[in-house]
C-alpha cells in the first residue's frame, strides 16, 4: 500500500500531529469550560439604586435594591431592573468574548460559534434576524 518507508513514516507523522491538536483542543476546551462556568456579569443603573447578577447561563442570581428605589413609582423601577439586567447579559457577553478568544483564539471557528450560541441567548434582538419577528 505504501510505496516507501519515507511515505509511511510522513502518515505516522501526520496521525501524531492530528491526535496531539486533538488532546490540545480538549485541554483547551476543557479550561474554557471551567471559566464560563464560574463567571458573572454584573451592571448598575445609571443612578446607583439597583445592582443586577447574572450567572453564567444569564440567570438572575442577585438583586439589590437601594432604598432611593422607593421613591420612583413601581413601574420605573421594574424597567430599571430590566434594563440593568440586559447591561448584566451585556457584561456577561462580553466576559464569555473576551475568555473565549484567550483560550481558542479569535479566528477559531469553535469559539465563533460558541460566542454566537451565547449572543443569541443573552441578546436576543441583536443575535438572530429571527429575533425580531
């Protein structure tokens, strides 16, 4: 099958090369997963009275609520929270972007879709054009 030894020994070669990026992609991926899951994003608004949470999935894990909240009606501070949690995604975004292209690189087409998965998620109107439908 093969012609040379020489031609044997570049197949052995390629294979080795192809199994180590493997084993590297893996230790890479593995690291990176790790960092998401552990991560936060965290925003305030404008004036200071509500701190937003968000884990790594973009779920709300903390709220905090000054008490010069009580003075704006309960519809102003509902929009306040809401805004101030779509900042929290948008820190959080950026954290997972930021890590992302560390770890795999920015031309890595694995790490593209991976910010993308997280984008559509946590952004919906800016992530997919079906969003906005």
């Amino acid at each position: 099958m093969w012609a040379d030894e020489a031609a044997l020994d570049e197949a052995a070669r390629r294979l080795d090369g192809w199994e180590a990026s493997i084993a590297d992609r893996a230790v890479r991926a593995r690291e990176l997963a790790s960092q998401v899951q552990a991560m936060r994003g965290t925003a305030a608004s404008p004036d200071r009275t509500i701190q937003v949470t968000v884990d790594s999935s973009g779920l709300l894990v903390d709220l905090r609520l000054d008490e010069r909240t009580r003075q704006h009606s309960a519809a102003h501070t509902a929009r306040q929270i809401l805004e101030t949690t779509r900042a929290a995604h948008t820190d959080l975004l950026s954290r997972i972007t930021e890590a992302t292209t560390d770890v795999l690189g920015a031309e890595d087409p694995t790490a593209a879709a991976l910010v993308e998965s997280y984008r559509r998620r946590l952004d919906p109107d800016r992530g997919a054009p079906d969003a906005r439908r």
